[in-house]
C-alpha cells in the first residue's frame, strides 16, 4: 500500500529581479527573441519591497489555515528570497524548524539563482537557532561554502561584476528534482511545507505554467511499494487559505478554497 505525505509547495514573493522584469518585459522580450538574453546581474536577489508586502500577506494567511497548525518542518532553498519568504511566512509558528536544502534551489539560469556562500547566508539569516545549515553547509564543504550548480572549470566566488553564470542543463536540473523528492520521502514528518521557486516546481509538478509570488499548491506525495515517488496535485479542504497573485492587480490576493 503506497504511503502518503502532504506537502505544502511555496513560491518565494516578488525578488528585485522579478520586479525588474515585469518592468521591462517588453525589452527584454526583444532581446531575448534576438538571442541575447538580458540579466541585470542581480546575484541571489532579495524580496522586493512588493515582495515584502506579500510575505506579509502570506504570513497572515498561514496564522489563520488550519493545515498550518501541522506544520514543524519548512524545507528552503538557500536562495536569500526563498529563505526571507519562509521566515517571514512561517516564522510565527510554534515549534517549527526550517531545513536549507540545496536541491531545492532555483534552475540556475540568471544571475539572481546564483547563490551566497554558506557564511554570508549565516551572517543574513544565522540569528535565528531554528534554522538547520546542515545540508547546505554539507554541500559547500569544498572550503568555498559555495553550494549552488557550477560547471567544473567556473571560478570560485568570483567578484559579482565578473560573474556571467552558465546556465543548469535540464538534466541536471531533474536529477535534481528525483534526489529532492527521495530526501523528501524518508524526513519522519507527515506534512511538510517547501519554500523554493517557479521553474523549479513547474518541472516538478510537470506542469506548463508557473507558480505566482507567494502562491501555495497542495499536493501529496506518494511513495510505492517500488520505490516510486508520485506527486499528485490536490484540492485543499474548505477551511483552507491559499495565496495567489493577481496580476491584473497590484496586490496580492487571498483565496479562500
């Protein structure tokens, strides 16, 4: 008989990079057509003072859902958007602990998804003793602290102005994926929440579109006899609060469901 975890996915709030996209969209789009993609090198770009407001509205969401009240594990991406939203999100809850996980970081494929090394997250973020490096300091073991994906012939930690990243091959990026949902399955806790980002959970979910800033999606994850690991998208019960952004709106909005 398969087992069951219910798993609460969400993505971070608006990043600075998300909001210069929006702004120039149209621009970049052009370029972009021409085969010269633009990033503003933005590296591990923070929550937007928009995305800000929307961890607050999220935060507010989650004091009043009732499924939040079985929460006391938030796994994240070490990204500083990722990492703000969880804390700013989840903070409030009583005895929760927050799990940095590497593999849960975003598709590098601009500057925004390239990293801080491991001691600049803890100088951000180290305050607060609920937060468990353990994983993530693993990963960047090497003397680097650097935990994110680099091909093997990349400087290590160059200056912020000379970094141009190599974009995370798909592949990858789905070894990725099955390795996560593997760590997944075997953590004790039968519900758990994952903070992390838009074309990260697109590819695990195997859907077409993107998840919205701060925007929260049920699913189960089920485990077979076999080994196998299936991720099934679910309606949440009516007392349930999701948060999603309407883009014909300027602020985030709360759906009841």
């Amino acid at each position: 008989m398969a087992r069951v975890k219910d798993v609460y996915l969400v993505r971070h709030g608006e990043s600075t990079y998300n909001q210069w996209r929006k702004q120039s969209y149209t621009t970049c789009f052009c370029t972009c057509m021409m085969g010269h993609c633009c990033d503003p090198l933005i590296r591990d770009a923070p929550l937007s003072t928009r995305g800000e407001k929307q961890v607050k509205e999220l935060a507010a969401a989650v004091q009043a859902a009732d499924w939040a009240k079985r929460i006391t594990t938030v796994v994240v991406s070490p990204l500083t958007r990722a990492l703000a939203t969880a804390l700013g999100g989840f903070g409030h809850l009583e005895n929760v602990r927050f799990v940095v996980h590497p593999l849960a970081a975003e598709h590098l494929d601009t500057m925004c998804d390239v990293g801080s090394d491991v001691p600049s997250l803890k100088e951000k973020f180290g305050d607060d003793q609920r937060i468990d490096w353990s994983i993530v300091e693993a990963r960047g073991a090497g003397g680097d602290g650097e935990w994110w994906y680099k091909p093997g012939d990349a400087l290590s930690n160059p200056p912020a102005d000379e970094i141009i990243p190599r974009k995370e091959p798909t592949d990858a990026v789905m070894e990725r994926i099955k390795t996560f949902k593997a760590d997944l399955s075997i953590m004790p806790e039968p519900c758990l929440v994952v903070v992390g980002h838009s074309s990260f959970f697109k590819r695990m979910l195997g859907e077409y579109t993107k998840m919205s800033n701060c925007e929260v999606r049920y699913v189960e994850m089920q485990f077979g006899g076999s080994g196998s690991i299936e991720l099934e998208e679910r309606e949440p019960g009516s007392s349930e609060r999701m948060i999603s952004e309407d883009f014909n709106n300027q602020t985030p909005m709360i759906e009841m469901t």
